[in-house]
C-alpha cells in the first residue's frame, strides 16, 4: 500500500503527491487553506508564498517535516522552546503572526495557478498588512519577498517600508531550497524583533 493510501488518500485526491490544490470557483472567495494569523498590535508577521501540500494537509503552518521554520525560529531565540508546526497559534502569544501571499490554494510555486501570486493577491497583501500594522514583515523565501517588494530585491532589511511596516526578506527554510539556506538574516530580523519597544 502506497503512503498517500495509507494515509486514507487515493491517488487523485487532490492532497496526494504531485498535485497542486485549488478550491473550487464557488469556495475559493471564502475558504483559506491556512487562517491569517493577523491581528493589530504584533511585532512580526511571516509570509510564505502559498502553503505547501504537507501544511495544507496537517491545516498548519510550515508542517513539512523538513522545513528549518520552526527550529530556526528557536534557534535565533524568537521562540523560547522549539514549537511544532500544530502550535502555531501559540506565536501570538509571542507577538508573531502568519500569513501566505496565495491564501486560496496549496503547492509548490511552480505548481500554482499562474495568478495565485500576481497582482491581486499582492494587493490583498498588502492591505491585510496596512490594517494589522506589524512593526516587521518578514518573507520566508526570496520569491516570496520579490513579488511584492520588486524583482531586485535581495535577502535582509529592505529600504522600502510597506506602509509603516519594515520589511525584511529571508532565505527559505524549505527543504527544497537547502542549497540556498543561510541563518544569517534570520538572526539579523531577531535582533531587529528583540530592540523593538
């Protein structure tokens, strides 16, 4: 028996190995695969691009067992014991918040609709981010960061503020980008987190 069998998923269902998702027209408007973990008053918020197949499945945030999300977060010292990606609730707690550019479907980058990151959802971003007013945003990977900030941008602290938001880009923390890693910015957005009044 295959492991998406075992898993209680045939191999069509829409969360078995190569298949992208994406809600249906009528749900897509109202059904996010992860919930905005926004709110007003927050030091930092993470955006990914969309949530992975592993994410979407598990319903939480950087599930993959893989992901450096979590134990990066600790190891820079913006958690203070190493969390699992089904607490991730518990970073409000912290002043930390989530969210994804894509909120409506689930994949790799290159498995997403060609629009799941285009204008419109930069835009619905960048509002959701304008209301909510963290002191810091940070992106979880260099794509990520590009699509709203600009094709030039480039990983750390950028020059421009999204609103009255500071922005910083991180290198990703997925497995699949392992050969471009560097904890370098994670800890310098750390650093930025901890002088914050």
């Amino acid at each position: 028996m295959s492991a998406f069998c075992s898993a209680g998923l045939s191999r069509m269902h829409l969360l078995a190995p190569g298949y992208a998702g994406l809600y249906p027209l009528l749900v897509m408007a109202k059904k996010h695969i992860l919930p905005d973990r926004l709110r007003p008053g927050l030091k930092l918020v993470f955006c990914g691009t969309a949530a992975g197949r592993q994410s979407a499945l598990q319903q939480a945030y950087y599930a993959h067992g893989q992901n450096k999300f979590w134990a990066t977060l600790h190891k820079v010292g913006l958690t203070p014991s190493l969390f699992a990606p089904q607490e991730y609730e518990k970073l409000w707690e912290l002043g930390i918040g989530l969210t994804d550019i894509a909120k409506h479907v689930y994949g790799m980058d290159h498995q997403l609709p060609s629009d799941a990151l285009g204008p419109e959802a930069v835009a619905a971003l960048k509002a959701r981010i304008r209301k909510a007013r963290p002191h810091i945003l940070a992106f979880t990977s260099l794509n990520g960061g590009r699509k709203v900030m600009g094709a030039r941008a480039v990983a750390g602290e950028q020059q421009e503020l999204l609103g009255e938001t500071r922005v910083f880009i991180l290198p990703s923390p997925s497995p699949l980008a392992a050969n471009h890693w560097d904890i370098g910015p994670w800890r310098e957005l750390a650093q930025a987190v901890r002088k914050l009044p």
